[in-house]
C-alpha cells in the first residue's frame, strides 16, 4: 500500500471513532433507565457499618457485607442485601433488639422490609427471641408479621406455630396456629 491509501484509512478511522466518542451520552436520566431496564443496581457498598443517631444518640446500627442500591426504580425503589444483614435498635433506657437474616430488601418508599433466611430477632431486656425463615418489618408502624413457621422463645415458653405477628420490642405478640406448652397466669 502506498503511503497515501495509509494515511487515508487512519484519517477515516479517526474521524470514526471521534464520531463514536462525541456521539455517547452520560445523561444521568438515560444511564438510570439502562439500569432499570437490566435490573441492575445504580450502587453498590461493600462491608456496611453504618450508624445512626439523633441529638448525639446512637438509635440503631446497621452492619452488612454487601448493599446493592435500587433506588432507581420508580414504583418500588429499594436496597438488597443479598448476603445478609444485623440491624440492632438503641432505645435511650438501653433498652436493644437485634435483627438478623441471611437476606434483605427495604422497599423506601413504603418502608417495609423483608428478611429471610435464618431470621433471628432478639430483645435483650424481656429475653424473648423469635426463630422464623421469613419476616416482613413495617418500620412506619413498628410491626413484624410472616406467614412462615416459627419458633418464639420466652422466658418461660417455648411457642412452635405457622404465622406470628408481634410489636416491634416482641413484647405484644399473637400467634395464628401454635404447638407446645404455653404457661397463662390466672
């Protein structure tokens, strides 16, 4: 080839991929479409240990391995934790409950978690702990319920069932079908 046809073929390729490059948008609004679209998050955090207080007091923690961030969804924008998440709650008597599961999604616009998958809940005060494959967690009115089988330990009961409904302390409780022994005072 002779040095000219070269020269014209680097020219054409050049205009070529300037075209390419200039002819790309980084429009925030068509990026979160894309993302939307492929189901994939628009973040992504790595061993969470967040912290939240109000007036310098801590009211909850929250630690996670991963966070995937969907908020970029219309409808129901939410965060998953696909690899499990502890959410322990702070209250200023020193009152604490934790929460742990191997899985977890937060719906922000109607503020209901789900967490499943070896699901614990534990008030350290009352010593009541609730075993269970599935929780939801309505944070506006404080409220846990599931369908699921579950264990509920107290100090002195041992309660076996399939579907539970409880406050968000464990401390007001209802049991829809139930086993074992349960001791009532008179």
């Amino acid at each position: 080839m002779t040095k000219s046809v070269v020269n014209k073929i680097k020219s054409i390729a050049t205009v070529l991929i300037v075209a390419m490059l200039f002819s790309c948008t980084n429009d925030a609004k068509v990026v979160r479409d894309f993302l939307a679209d492929k189901n994939l998050p628009i973040g992504e955090a790595h061993n969470i240990n967040h912290i939240h207080t109000d007036s310098g007091w801590v009211n909850f923690k929250i630690q996670a391995s991963v966070m995937l961030d969907f908020s970029n969804r219309d409808l129901h924008p939410y965060s998953e934790f696909p690899k499990g998440i502890k959410i322990t709650s702070i209250e200023k008597n020193g009152d604490s409950i934790t929460i742990e599961g191997d899985y977890a999604k937060s719906y922000s616009k109607t503020e209901i978690s789900e967490i499943k998958n070896n699901v614990v809940i534990f008030n350290y005060t009352d010593k009541n702990k609730l075993v269970t494959e599935q929780i939801f967690w309505d944070q506006k009115s404080h409220y846990y319920f599931t369908e699921k089988k579950f264990t509920f330990y107290t100090l002195t009961d041992t309660i076996k069932g399939t579907g539970f409904e409880a406050s968000e302390d464990l401390k007001n409780w209802w049991v829809k079908n139930q086993s074992g022994v349960i001791n009532i005072k008179e």
